[in-house]
C-alpha cells in the first residue's frame, strides 16, 4: 500500500466523484449524499499515512513512485511529498470531507454533480502537490480549474457567470507562461521535465529573470498577490460556500506552493535581486487590502480580501533574504505554518457566513444585528474564528504570523513593522464585522427568526474549532515535518545557478 499511498490520495477521490456522479439525477440525490461522504472520508483516511509513515528527519522526497506515461517526450507519472507538500495534500482530504459534510442539505439541485465536482478536485489538487515531473504537475493543475469554474458557474450567485469566466481566464492566462518555461527548462535540461532536473540546472541570469517572471504571473495569479488580486472577491462572493471554503483553503495554497517548488530553486539568483519587489507586492497586500477589508459592506468579500492580505504574510515570508543572501528559517516556516493555518480559519470563516446565509439569504452585514441572541452556540464558535483570523495567541492565526514577523525583524525592521499591522488591521475588520453581525439588539424580523446550528453545522464547526486550537496550542506537529526540508530548500537557494 505503501507504494502507491500518493496514487491512493490522487485517484481515491476522483473515482469516488465518478460513482457519485454515475447515481444520476436529483432522484438519487440522498445516495449521492452518502457515496460522497463516504469517498472523501476514504480520501482522509489514505493520506493519513503520508503523515504517520513520513521521516521528518529526512528532507528529500518520500512515498516515490514513477512510472513512464509519453516515453516520447519523457514525461513520467512521477509522485513524490517532502516536508514542503505533505501536509498540504492532507489538509486538501480534510477540507474536502468538511466541504461535503457542509452541503449536505445545502445543496438541493445537481446534488451528484456538486458533490463529484469536489470530489474530482480534490484528487487533481493532491495530484499538483504530489507531482514530481513538470507536465504531470500541470496537467493537475490545469485540470483543477474546470471543476472549480463549474462550482461557480453552475451554483454560484447571480453574477456567477462573469465571476466563474473571470476566475478561469486569469488563471488560465498566467499559466500558459508557466508551460512555456517548462519546454525552455526541457531543452536545457537534456531532454527532461523531472522538477528537480529543473532545479539543479545552471542558469544565466538573464535566463532566471524571464523564468521568474513566468513563475510570478502563474503563481502570483493563484495565490492572489497584489496587483493581481482582483478576481478572487469576485469567485468568493458568487461561489457557494463550499466553492468559497476550498478556494480560500486550498487552491490559493497551490500558488504559493508554485513559488516554493519552482520559483524559488529554478531562479535562485533572480529570486534574490528581485526580492524587494515581492516584498514590496506583499507589503502592499498586507497592509493596503487588509484597509479594503475594513470598508467592505458584504461579509464574503470582507473575508475574501482578508484572505489576499494574510496570503501577502506567506509571500513574504517566502523573500526574506537576510544579507541578500540566503532566506531566514523562521520566515519560510512561518509562511508555510500560515499557509495551514489559512486553511483551517479560512475556510470556518466562509462556513460561518453560509451558515447565515442559509437562514437569511443575505451576506450583507447591515441585514444583521443581535445574531448572539438567537444563535447562541454559533456565536461562540464564530468568535474563536474571528479570533484566530485576527492573530489572538493560542490559535492557529497567530503562529504563522508571529514567526514570519519574527523572521522579518532579523532581515529588516520596517519589513517587520509594516507587516505587524495586519494584527491591528485584521483585528479591526473581523472584529467590527463580527460586533455588528453578532452583538447588540435583535435587528429585524429575518434575526428573530433564526434557529441555532443544527447537529450537521455544529460538527463542522466543532472539527474546524479542534484544528485552529490544536494548531494554536501545540504548533510542534506541523513544524517538525517541514523543518528538514525547509532548511534544504534554503540551502539550494542560497547557492548560486550563474553559469
């Protein structure tokens, strides 16, 4: 089993998604219900052993499978995790059985295809994280693109079409790049896509600063950095809940990783003199989008631009070069810790709102006022998570971001301090979103008549509060697996590709 652990996490789901979808129409609909719950607790379960069975003293690849695919061009089904992608192949499991959970009810047309289409994505995401050949990485995550378009298109809001369109084309666009510099690197290379052919290549620099900017506009696209941010409020507020809590959770997560994998250890020279302007883009994500958030009227966007200014904290992190030299540990830890950590309170924070949204049919903050009221139990839970997305010690939120801050200190101090407002920013957005919402007097009719989460909601809830605290309290687990392979990768960075 062992073996194929990685093809298990990849194709478990997909074939999961396919049964779903063989059930058919809206007739079958509590079948497909069932079937889609049961594969992605399947899915969970297998990629449990990447992380029981992972050596973290160990920083290379792990779980390594290869098998020829176009013998033509010498493309390889080649699989593989290091401390840098395991977990993020098991918070995409996780995420997903919490998406599936989510809908149950939610979701009463297209029941099969809304369920296999999360499903189907999942496996292809896992397969992005996993690929160690080039083209398969791509393949994955081109192809994670349409079920997510059709998550949006199909059972978004009422502008979905423009939102699903928009989402596709901007992410399609940057990675067209992306594939160009594969074939230059394939040339270069003799005749290879394996990544870490890739990786090893020496490079002019002329060479490593059009590989890095095909890099930046795939993956800055993803992720999303400034300015290139614009189509996420616009997927997040049209999606269903379930389309917005994977999207903030784990595909933003496929950016950043882009960067870590290819951006970085492809172009290391580039990566160093033309650190500042990463910096710079994320500095401005931080700070200017994290002001946007505060002026937001609906809860979905606040939230969405919340996540493109904490999203900023992981891309800074990722540039921290101290004495232009060589990345800092406690910044590149601490970017990958957030990158987890998004994904839990992230993805709580959009489930809060389509909890609120089931009832009132609104996401706008002014429809609500004295939710505390009614919804006692849920507003308990919403401010843990409101907590943890402004930083409060003890949760997940505020371990990425003190080491990145930390990190950032040792390289420059006003990196640092600039940085540092998005604990009063994120603190002041969420908070003063919550306090209307949650506090004060019942506000309206619509308020009155809300009911407290339901057994479905309360386990959601309850499993996400266990993550962000578990990690808040006790950050060990998640960092010891990648410190092996964070301190390789800044090794290989700081060594110079120059021919």
């Amino acid at each position: 089993m062992t073996g194929n652990l990685l093809s298990l996490t990849i194709w478990v789901p997909i074939v999961a998604g396919l049964v779903v979808l063989a059930t058919g129409g809206d007739r079958n609909a509590n079948a497909a219900r069932w079937l889609a719950v049961l594969g992605a607790l399947a899915g969970l379960l297998v990629s449990v052993p990447l992380y029981t069975g992972f050596d973290s003293l160990h920083g290379g690849l792990q779980f390594v499978e290869s098998t020829p695919w176009i013998t033509m061009f010498n493309i390889n089904y080649a699989l593989g995790v290091d401390g840098l992608s395991m977990l993020f192949v098991i918070l995409n499991s996780f995420t997903t059985l919490m998406v599936v959970i989510a809908g149950w009810q939610v979701i009463q047309s297209r029941v099969a295809q809304y369920m296999a289409a999360f499903l189907i994505m999942s496996g292809l995401i896992n397969g992005a994280f996993a690929a160690t050949d080039a083209i398969l990485f791509y393949v994955f995550f081109e192809a994670m693109l349409i079920p997510m378009y059709l998550i949006i298109g199909v059972w978004g809001g009422p502008n979905r079409i423009y939102a699903s369109v928009k989402f596709f084309l901007y992410t399609l666009l940057g990675s067209l790049l992306t594939l160009v510099a594969f074939v230059y690197l394939y040339m270069q290379a003799g005749g290879s896509f394996v990544i870490a052919d890739f990786q090893r290549l020496p490079l002019g620099m002329g060479a490593q600063v059009m590989l890095l900017i095909a890099f930046f506009f795939a993956f800055a696209v993803k992720v999303p950095m400034w300015p290139v941010h614009t189509w996420l409020p616009d997927a997040h507020v049209e999606a269903p809940t379930g389309g917005s809590m994977v999207l903030a959770a784990i595909t933003l997560k496929l950016g950043a990783y882009g960067f870590l994998r290819f951006a970085l250890p492809i172009a290391p020279d580039a990566a160093r003199e033309y650190a500042w302007v990463f910096i710079i883009f994320s500095l401005i994500a931080v700070v200017y989008i994290g002001l946007v958030a505060l002026v937001q009227t609906d809860m979905k966007k606040l939230v969405a631009y919340s996540s493109i200014s904490h999203m900023g904290f992981v891309t800074l992190g990722f540039f921290m070069f101290a004495g232009g030299t060589q990345l800092n540990p406690y910044a590149v830890e601490g970017a990958i810790v957030q990158m987890v950590s998004h994904g839990f309170v992230s993805a709580a924070m959009f489930f809060c709102i389509g909890v609120m949204y089931d009832r009132v049919h609104s996401r706008k903050i002014a429809d609500y006022g004295g939710v505390a009221n009614k919804m006692p139990i849920f507003a308990a839970f919403m401010m843990l998570f409101a907590m943890a997305n402004s930083g409060l010690p003890g949760t997940s939120g505020f371990v990425g971001e003190f080491m990145v801050i930390l990190g950032a200190v040792q390289v420059n101090f006003w990196y640092a301090f600039a940085a540092a407002t998005t604990l009063i920013f994120g603190a002041g957005y969420t908070l003063w979103m919550y306090k209307r919402v949650i506090f004060g007097d019942v506000a309206n009719v619509h308020v009155a008549e809300l009911k407290d989460v339901n057994k479905r909601e309360f386990l959601v809830l309850a499993i996400l509060a266990i993550a962000v605290l578990g990690m808040g309290l006790y950050p060990k687990p998640f960092t010891e697996v990648m410190h092996q392979s964070v301190n390789d990768l800044i090794w290989h960075v700081s060594q110079s590709k120059l021919q």
